[in-house]
C-alpha cells in the first residue's frame, strides 16, 4: 500500500485532531499569511508503516552524502552560473497543446540537467521553463555547447530554440542556493539572448583563454544594472 493510500484510508476511517500553526506579517492595512504548517496527532508507523527520525545525529547521517554548495565553487571562491530560457515556450503550449506541450518540457529538462551532470555542474533551481545551474570553472561553457546541440534537434520535429546567459565571479551561498551580483549579471546576460545563442561576460571570456570560437563583442545595457556590459557569442554550431 502506497503512502497516499494509507493516508487516505487514515483520515477515511475516523476524525483526527489537526494542529494549525501561521505565522503573519502586517503589510499596510492588512496581514498576510507568510507561513503556516499542519500537523495530525497519528504517528508515523500508522501513516506510513515505519519510523521517521528527527533525532540531529541521524538526520545528518542522512545528509552527509549531499554535497554541499561549496562544491560548485572553485578554490578561489568564485561560481560560474549559467541561466537557461526556453523561449516562446507559452505561445508553444497554446498551439501544441497543454499535453503535448508538458512531454516536450521533461525532454527539454531532461537534456540539461543530463548536461549539468556530465559537466559536473549542479541544477541550482528550476523557474518555470528554464534553469539557473552552478559550475566550479568557467570552461564549462561546453557544456552550454552540448545542451545546445541536443535541443536542436528539436522534439518531434519541433524547434526548441532556448537561450544561454554565463557570468562568472563571487557569489553568497544560502541554503544550497547562490545571491549576489554575479547571479543577477548573469540572469540579465540570459534575458538579452535570442533563442539559440549562448552570450558570455567578459569575465568568461577572459577565463577561456580563447579555447572556444565568439563572435563579438557587443556593447549593450543591462536591466537595472548601471552602465553598458560587454558580451560574446559562444558559436556552437
């Protein structure tokens, strides 16, 4: 019997205490819910037919096999993040249809978090029809390439044109996520990208060492960031 199952069949069976806790922030004239959590006074083994742990010691045995996110940073500290964006992908969805549509988004998220691994970078996060993904050195804007190569193929017959940004530098970790400017250089590098390209900072560039064709430079501005940035074209095909 799954967990779903016996859950169900739990709460099928007779009433069960709920305990209810929210946390509320004043916004203005009015509060809103920032937090709540539900818990039932069942135990464990009723629900899912074994012991749950909250002992400190055994949930980090559990966790020492993770790796942490200091592992996508190289030894001088800094992260090299790249954004993906499958563009057009709503106007996509209205002519496939929602469920053809959803089959052709897991082959495309498929393809790069294969990618990412390979390459061994981390998926940080996925946002809707891309990603935000961490390496620990600039030279894997292979990987971009690999990623690229693969969704050209397209899925069934239909392109899936995604855009590249890459941006390298120093970068806060919090919770397995990273912040800071080097993110958002990197988000805004992505967002200029038409469907297909790979765009690089200058700091990128400098670390390949020429080891990779680019067109370029380009001049131009990015979106709430002051002055003008320089980017290339990483050509792949």
């Amino acid at each position: 019997m799954d967990l779903f199952t016996r859950s169900r069949n739990l709460w099928s069976i007779e009433t069960r205490e709920v305990r209810m806790t929210f946390i509320d922030h004043e916004d203005g004239a009015f509060w809103r819910i920032v937090h709540h959590q539900s818990s039932v006074t069942v135990s464990n083994e009723e629900i899912v037919g074994l012991e749950l742990t909250t002992a400190v010691d055994d949930l980090l045995l559990l966790a020492q096999d993770l790796a942490p996110p200091t592992a996508e940073m190289s030894s001088d500290g800094s992260v090299t993040i790249m954004f993906t964006d499958f563009e057009g992908s709503t106007a996509l969805m209205e002519s496939l249809g929602e469920e053809s549509w959803l089959r052709l988004l897991d082959w495309h998220d498929a393809i790069v978090k294969q990618q990412t691994a390979v390459f061994g970078g981390t998926v940080v996060k996925g946002q809707g029809d891309g990603f935000m993904l961490a390496f620990p050195a600039a030279g894997t804007a292979a990987c971009a390439i690999a990623m690229q190569r693969s969704l050209s193929e397209g899925w069934a017959g239909v392109p899936v044109p995604t855009r590249m940004g890459l941006h390298t530098g120093n970068a806060k970790v919090v919770g397995g996520d990273f912040f800071g400017r080097t993110v958002v250089v990197a988000a805004r590098i992505s967002s200029t990208a038409s469907g297909g390209e790979i765009l690089l900072s200058q700091e990128i560039r400098e670390n390949l060492n020429d080891a990779f064709p680019l067109e370029g430079p380009r001049t131009l501005p990015l979106k709430g960031l002051n002055g003008n940035y320089t980017v290339f074209e990483l050509a792949w095909k």
